[in-house]
C-alpha cells in the first residue's frame, strides 16, 4: 500500500501485511504531522493479471515493383 501525508505529500511504499485492518493514526517521518490511514483498502483483493499476449506480428509488406523502362 502507498500512504501519502496529508500534510507535505511524501509517499511511503508499506507492507500490507504491516497494516491493521482498521483506520489507524500514523505519524509522517518527514513533516511530523498526523494523519489517518485507513487499513482496510490495503485488504483489498487484487484481481490476478493474465499472462496473455495480443500482439500479433505485422504482416510482410511485399516492396512495390518498379515498372519496366521503354
């Protein structure tokens, strides 16, 4: 989960399984203000990414012929 303060926006990447499942009071290392984190969208299920591949290779271009000279 991100957390970002309220306060001086710095961003702080945390461990989800770090964090209650409640809203909690946390303290920002930067700026010492306080602000509420709310735990339980870091429980949040995440749906699974298919490892499927749409790219399809372009088709050949075929070059144009030059017609012949007289």
């Amino acid at each position: 989960m991100i957390a970002t303060c309220t306060n001086c926006q710095a961003r702080y990447q945390l461990e989800n399984t770090n964090i209650p499942a409640r809203i909690i009071q946390v303290r920002c290392p930067a700026c010492q203000c306080v602000f509420a984190l709310d735990g339980n969208l870091a429980r949040e299920v995440e749906l699974p990414v298919q490892e499927t591949s749409t790219f399809e290779p372009p088709a050949p271009v075929e070059e144009p012929v030059a017609p012949a000279p007289f």
